[in-house]
C-alpha cells in the first residue's frame, strides 16, 4: 500500500490530502478510512501543541 500526503495553504492553515493506492484486499475500507482519519488528527493535535 502507498500513502500519498499532500499538503496545501489555506487561509490561515493547510489543507491535508491523503491518496492510499495498492490498498490490500483484506483491509475494511471503513477500518482502512477510520485510521486514515487519526492520522491527520494526531499531526494537528504535535503541530498544535508545538505552537
């Protein structure tokens, strides 16, 4: 599986794209897309508390 971040400004912030390619037949998309949700999550709560 590949995971492609792209990032862009907006506004005052970014805005955080996440493509997944060569996703495995045995990952659930909704499990797969639940953990992909955290991970933005988790680097705004490091980017927020860095601040």
């Amino acid at each position: 599986m590949t995971m492609t971040w792209s990032l862009a400004a907006a506004g005052a912030g970014t805005e955080v794209s996440v493509t997944a390619t060569d996703v495995p037949p045995g990952i659930d998309q909704a499990d797969h897309e639940a953990g992909r949700a955290s991970s933005p999550a988790n680097l705004a709560s490091y980017v927020e508390a860095a601040a």
